[in-house]
C-alpha cells in the first residue's frame, strides 16, 4: 500500500446471535466494529416453569418452547437494540452441542433468515461462546484457562485462539450443577438447587457428614461429581432411619456437599493451572464461566487458587456466565476473520468436543450430550 493511501475501514457488523441448545431460548445483538464488539441487545426467556414437574429438562417439552419463542425472542432482541432485521449482517446461531430437538430448532430459524436476507451464517459451538465471554467482557488476551462449570458442562479448557481449545480434563459423568441440583432435590429443598445449597449450607456444619472427594487420588484434571451425590443419598436414609429431616441436618448435609465440590474443583484447578502454566508461564489468567461460578464459596476458593500462583481471575457478570446468545454471536465476531461462513447444509450436531484432539466424553447429563 502507498504511504499516501489509507487503510479501508474496518466493517462494521451488526449480528444477531439465536442459543437454543438446553432449556433457555436466546437471541442477542451485538455491534463489532474494528475488533471491539458491544452488546445491543440480549434476551433469554428461561422455561424453568415448564420442566419443574419432571425433576429435569424434557427435551421435547424443550424442542417445542423453543420453537414457539425462538421468533418473540428475536423480534424482543430486535426491539431492544432498536434495529431491524434489515439491518443485520449476519446470523449466528449454536449448532451443538446440546439437546438435538432445541438445537435444530436454533439452525433452522438461523437459516430461514440467513436465506432470506443472503446474509452469512455461522455455526457456533455453544463451548465456545462460554470459553470466549471473557474476551467479550473484560478484553482479556489469549491464551487464557478457563473452567467452564454449569449445570451441563465442566470442563478445563486452554484457550489460544478463537476456535483453537484445548481440554486439559472435565467431569466424566454429571455436571457440578446437576450435581447441586440432585442433591438438593434429596434433601428437599427447592430448585434450582445451586443457590439453595448455597443458602442452607451458611448455616451448616460441613464436617458433620463424611463424604468423598471423587478422583482426588488420581493424577490428571479430571473429575467425578455422581458419586458424591450418592454419598449425600446414603447419609440422608442414615439420618431418616432415626426420624425426619431436620433443618439442621440439611444444613449440615448442604455445607458437607458444597464443601466437598469446593475442594474438588479447587485441587483440581491448581493442577489445571500448573499444567497451563507449563504451557503459557507468560498469562497467567484463570476465567471461569457458568452458573456454579455465582457460589460464593467456589468463587472465593478459585480466586485464591489462582492468585497463590500469581495468575489473574476473571468472572464474567453472571447473566454472560449462564446460557445466553450475545456469546454466540461474540464467537461469530471473532471466528469470522478465520474462517467462511457456513452453508445451508449445516447440521445440527448433539456432540462436539472444541477439542478435536481430546477423545469424546461418554454419557449424557440432563441437559444434554457430555461434548
Ligand atoms: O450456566 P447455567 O445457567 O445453565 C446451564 O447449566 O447451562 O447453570 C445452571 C446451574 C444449575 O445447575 C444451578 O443449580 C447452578 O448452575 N447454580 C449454582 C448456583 N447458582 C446457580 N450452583 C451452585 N451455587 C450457586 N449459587
Ligand atoms: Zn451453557
């Protein structure tokens, strides 16, 4: 280019970004403009009321409100930013993993209006709208450890690009929030049960119950967190053999429980750290994403865990922490510098690990296919 010659400017993109992989349905607008992206808009509308009767997300109750309010959701999101879909240059929407039915619902919507407006499509990884929120919120620079610990997922993740992840270890079987919320169904108290533990647990004694440390005792990231929960269940028939539940002894339960995954998500994170740091000793930066990094006791532990190797901690706020879709359409902004857009043959995908290198995780929790 001559010296004399300026730069063309950078595009400016208005997205819409459409989430609809578990039990929320999402839309959001963002404006990314020469690497720096805004929040126009965001609007989740959660279906707690409709799952309440069935101990778990039904998928098919989920497939069908998805469906019905995916287009509400949008027109709400469109409202907010105060913008039409005129103006949108391009659709993002998660493309898995997730509860299939809900998933397609989201790609097909996607491409109605990519289709109709001959606008780009991208396909997003649900985990990597979660893994790169901290960008969107706090401009932290890659590579970064991120711990994504919700009610569907649990993972140790390096990130050092926008779709380059690395999984350095996560839950083999249920997730710390469905975790929370099992064991808070047993011991009868009210859902969702993360911030009912919470609760109950300030006034418990958390050394009155022994219960486990699952997989403390082998080397590596991973973690078990169904075990713990029958442990819980065996404690509990312990008590109720000697009459009924006390509120004393759900406190003591609920502080013995949270304790137990403080501790293990703690030890295990200053293993993923030192593993990190091996990698990356120049950013020492630990983010956390999802619904269980609003406890308190988690957060508080993890922080300390990170600041004992002198590394930086980063909590996105909470409502970019749960399910949301201005994370996908975030995840559209970065990816779309590397990549083409997606075509209209793209496909609804109930597994997706983010790291293709990393065997797939067996099982399902109830929100969905372990990725
Ligand atoms: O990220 P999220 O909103 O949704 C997905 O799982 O995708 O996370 C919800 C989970 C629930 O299982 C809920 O019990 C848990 O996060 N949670 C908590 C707390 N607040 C929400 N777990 C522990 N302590 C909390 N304060
Ligand atoms: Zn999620």
């Amino acid at each position: 280019m001559l010296a004399t010659e300026t730069a063309p400017p950078m595009p400016i993109h208005t997205i819409l970004g459409i989430e609809s992989s578990c039990d929320d349905t999402a839309a959001a607008i963002l404006r990314g403009n020469a690497g720096r992206a805004e929040i126009l808009s965001s609007v989740v509308m959660g279906q707690t009321a409709l799952h309440a009767d069935f101990g778990g997300v039904v998928p098919e109750i989920a497939a069908r409100a998805h469906a019905e309010k995916l287009d509400h959701c949008i027109e709400q999101a469109l409202v907010d930013a105060g913008t039409t879909l005129a103006e949108i240059d391009a659709v993002a929407v998660t493309s898995g993993p997730g509860l299939i039915g809900g998933v397609v619902s989201g790609v097909m919507c996607a491409k109605g209006i990519a289709m109709a407006r001959g606008i780009p499509l991208y396909g997003i990884n649900h985990l990597a709208g979660h893994a790169l929120t901290p960008r969107l919120t706090d401009g932290v620079a890659f590579p970064y450890l991120m711990l994504l610990v919700s009610g569907g997922h649990c993972q140790f993740l390096v990130v050092a690009g926008p779709d380059e992840f690395r999984r350095l270890g996560g839950t083999i079987d249920d997730a710390p929030g469905e975790a929370f919320d099992k064991v808070a169904r047993l011991i009868s108290l009210s859902q969702p049960g993360g911030p009912a533990i919470e609760a109950r647990a300030s006034a418990g004694d958390p050394d009155r119950f022994r219960l486990p440390r699952p997989l403390l005792d082998r080397a590596g990231c991973d973690m078990s967190f169904s075990g713990l929960k029958t442990a819980v269940l065996r404690q509990r028939d312990k008590v109720l053999q000697d009459g009924a539940l006390t509120a004393r002894d759900q406190a003591d339960l609920a502080a013995g429980f949270q304790a137990a995954v403080v501790n293990v998500l703690t030890e295990k994170t200053r293993r993923a750290l030192a593993e990190y740091l091996a990698l990356s000793p120049a950013q020492p930066t630990l983010c956390v994403a999802g619904g269980v990094a609003a406890n308190m006791a988690i957060r508080a532990s993890l922080e300390k865990a990170a600041e004992d190797v002198g590394a930086d901690f980063i909590a996105p706020p909470l409502r970019l922490c749960t399910d949301n879709a201005a994370m996908i359409a975030y995840a559209a902004f970065e990816q779309m510098n590397h990549r083409d857009a997606d075509g209209m043959d793209l496909s609804a995908r109930p597994r997706w690990p983010l790291d293709r290198s990393s065997p797939t995780m067996l099982g399902s929790g109830k929100k969905g296919a372990k990725a």
